[in-house]
C-alpha cells in the first residue's frame, strides 16, 4: 500500500443514479465520500448511454408522429426535415447539462470525485487507475455501483460497427435503410420506434412468442399494434443463429419454425440483454460472491458476503432500472450508519416508453396466476375518457388487480400516452395498502388521464360514470 492512500469512511464505485445518489446521501450524512467512476462525465450509463439519450430521441420522434397524426385534426405541417448532426448535438447538449449539474452537486456537498477505473486489492483498500498515475484509498465502507453494459453474443460480434449494441444506437450516427433489431424487449422496442420514426425500415424479431416480456399481454397489445403499422415487420419465435458480412452489409441467418433463411440488412441492433461490468474490478480479492450469472449477491441491506462492501443496481441483478438503484442506494447508506432499512417489500414500478408507453406495478395479473393467487382484475378503456380523445389517443387502458376480501390493490398497469407519468399514483396507493374504495373516493380533476385510475377503482363497485358495468346475477 503507498505512503499517499487517501482514508476514507466511504468510497463509492461507480457514479451512475446508485452511485451518486448513494454519495449524495451519505455526504448529507455527514460521512467524509469518495466516488470514483471511469467516465469523464459522471451520469453512469444511464445518464450518457441509456435512459436519458434514448428519452430525448423518443421525445423528439413523438414530434414527427404528432405531426403526421395531426392532419386528421385539420392542421397539416410540411414534411420533416430531419438534421442528424443537429439532433445529436441537441441531444449531448442535454447530457451535458445534467452531468454538470451532478458535478456541481458533487463539490457542495463536499464529495471528493476520482476519475479513473477502481480496483480491490483487498477487502479494505481501492486502487484507481487515473490518466495522472494512481492513488490508493482506504475504506471503512464500499459501495459498489458499477452496473451493467449490453449483452453482445460471441457469434454476433464480428467487430462491424454496422452491428450495434443500444450504445451505439443512441449515438444516431446514420439512420439505416434497412435495420435489423433483435429483441423485442423494451430496448428493442424503444429504440425501433426511434428509428422507424426516422425512416428506417425495421424488422423486428423476438425468440419468444410475445413482446414486452414481463407486461401482461393486454397492456402490450396496443403497443404490438403500433409496431405492426410503423415497423415493416415484427417476428416472434424468430432466432438469430449467424452473422456475417456481405460487402456494405449484414448477412443474417434466421430460424423461423424449423426453417432457416438468410437476409440482408444495412444494419443490426442487437437489444438481448444486459452483463454485469465486474472485469477487472478486483473482487476476486475480497470475499464479495458472484452468482452464475455474474451479478454480486446481496442481502436484503445490499451486503455482500463482505458486510462492509455494498452492491447496488445493476451490478447486484435484479431488475435494472435507474430508480431500484438509487432505491438501493439510500438503503445501503442507512445501513451504514445504523439505521433500520430493507430492501424488502419494495414496489418498484416499471416504464417501458414506447408509444403508446407501459407502465406497472406490483402484482402482474399474470404474476397472480403463476402464484395461484385469487385476485380479482378490472379494468378501463381509455376510449371512454374525454382527455385521451382529446389527445386522439384512446388506444390506451388502465387495469387494478385486486385482493377480492380485502379489496386492497396489489396492482396497477397502464398503457397510454403518459402512461410513465401516471404510475406513481399506483406505487403510492400499493406501498399505503389503499383499497379500490381508496381510490374511487378520491376526486380526481376533469378531464384528465388520472380521472381513469379512480374510474378503473369504481368499475370494481360497478358505478364508473364513463364505462357500462353489467350487473353481476345475484347468489341464489
């Protein structure tokens, strides 16, 4: 150990939404920080290759089909003209910004920021590699944020750079003719919206016989509706089993049903996943355990099998979103210095922003079925709310799933425009064991989307003013 180590209560690694918000949170503390993160712009990978670049390219795509849709409302607009190089400096602008921002945050609150990649050499010290040599810390506590990156099979990566992970994606370097995207998850998916937006012409294969694996299939369904009109095609029990070039572009062999054939693409998306970013980290120096998949195990208080080192986020599996891990993150600190907290129990809601969007909470209907679970689920088209045909936009639904003694709600789905924005509500009324006469007595303001969840509650008694309830035959 070198004669210079900098002491510190806690070190973070990794300065995404886990990392720095368990800095943040530990400094208001009063705990003398260290983050440490190897970019040069602190954000992690969901502020600078994830879900802030993806947002903005959605937001600015929502335009066009805005502007296409609103003809029939009698304003037509000419047609787009579409400046890449503008778009994506608009876009690194806004990445900019907000990195700046946790920067500034970062110096008020006193936390000391080392650029460069961290490595155990044991259980209780950190070596960071920096442009200007390296410096040794000493920890009383870690924290381990270091997430995760895409998941690019060995039989795809043939080092073409017409074959993309989402990083490359969102760099928006051209908008290919023709674009291959493989997964139907919600990265598939977003980022096929972006691009069929764009122009691209895009195929979409699924290994799986749905899309949005993980949503109930009727809150998917509108999106699956949508892909099927601007994509050129979405396949389900597809595989991909070969890559290969062909000159200026991507050969691919597909298996569908049995039957192999091989296509021409100008470029591939390849959207199968995420892999934990444990390469040369050093934990094989600590105690801290891996599970077959490469994740860090936890417990219920983010400790690793080294009580002392924390894992959050992507990094300790589960699923990865930017809010479980600053969720995460204030458990781990609250642990740290002796507070009672668990991750147990937890909600966590879930956004995918396609358009129309998806978002849920808490039990799935079809969680409640693989359980054996007796709920009971209702639900409300948005046809029958005045906002969403304000909008144009009826295509969308609001469903509860009830606990049928209790009437407490267990769950919350959604699919609309502004779906993400909505579910909230459901989180709060889950994590506060409301009933569905909770929520159906709570006057929400007209017109707005909010007005469904409580008309959803009110289907349950069967009195929603906008929707027809037949009356169930009374037990004889």
């Amino acid at each position: 150990m070198s004669d210079n180590a900098k002491k510190t209560e806690i070190v973070v690694l990794g300065a995404g939404p886990g990392g720095y918000a368990a800095a943040f949170y530990a400094a208001d503390k009063g705990k003398k920080v260290i983050l440490v993160d190897s970019d040069k712009r602190l954000g992690g990978v969901c502020l600078n290759r994830g879900c802030i670049p993806s947002k903005a390219l959605l937001h600015a795509t929502h335009m066009i089909s805005e502007a296409q849709d609103s003809a029939e409302k009698g304003i037509t607009f000419a047609e787009p003209q579409i400046d890449i190089k503008k778009m994506r400096s608009w876009k690194e602008s806004v990445i900019d910004n907000l990195a700046e921002g946790i920067a500034d945050l970062a110096k008020k609150r006193g936390v000391e920021v080392l650029h460069g990649r961290g490595y155990f050499e044991d259980s209780h010290s950190l070596r960071v590699e920096m442009e200007k040599g390296q410096q040794f810390i000493t920890y009383d506590n870690a924290i381990i944020a270091v997430g995760s990156k895409p998941a690019l099979p060995a039989a795809f990566d043939l080092g073409n750079d017409r074959i993309m992970t989402s990083t490359e994606a969102l760099e928006l370097e051209t908008i290919p003719k023709e674009l291959l995207i493989v997964g139907g998850g919600y990265i598939g998916m977003e980022l096929g919206t972006v691009y069929a937006t764009l122009g691209s012409k895009v195929t979409l294969v699924e290994a799986m016989g749905a899309i949005l694996m993980g949503a109930d299939p009727d809150l998917t369904r509108p999106v699956r509706a949508y892909a099927d009109k601007h994509f050129k095609e979405v396949r389900l029990n597809t595989k991909v089993l070969q890559m290969s070039t062909d000159k200026k572009q991507i050969k691919v062999v597909l298996e569908v049903g049995g039957v192999k054939k091989e296509e021409l693409y100008d470029s591939v998306l390849v959207c199968v996943g995420r892999v934990p970013n444990l390469e040369n980290l050093g934990i094989e120096n600590t105690k801290v355990k891996t599970d077959e998949k490469g994740f860090i195990q936890v417990n219920e208080k983010q400790q690793t099998s080294e009580p002392h080192i924390y894992a959050i986020g992507d990094i300790a599996g589960g699923v990865m979103l930017a809010h479980k891990a600053s969720k995460e993150a204030r458990i781990a600190v609250e642990v740290i210095t002796g507070e009672e907290s668990s991750a147990d129990n937890i909600i966590i809601p879930a956004v995918v922003f396609t358009n129309p969007e998806v978002a849920w909470c808490g039990l799935t209907e079809a969680e409640a079925k693989q359980k054996g679970l007796n709920v009971k689920t209702v639900r409300f088209s948005w046809a029958a709310s005045g906002r969403a045909m304000t909008f144009g936009r009826p295509d969308g639904m609001t469903k509860l799933v009830l606990e049928p003694d209790t009437e407490r709600i267990l769950g919350v789905g959604l699919c609309g425009v502004g779906a993400g924005e909505l579910i909230s509500e459901g989180v709060l009324a889950i994590e506060m064991g409301a009933t569905a006469r909770d929520l159906a007595e709570s006057v929400h303001p007209h017109p707005t989307m909010s007005e469904t969840l409580m008309e959803c509650a009110e289907v349950f008694y069967g009195h929603a003013t906008h929707t027809f309830t037949p009356k169930r035959p009374a037990a004889s």
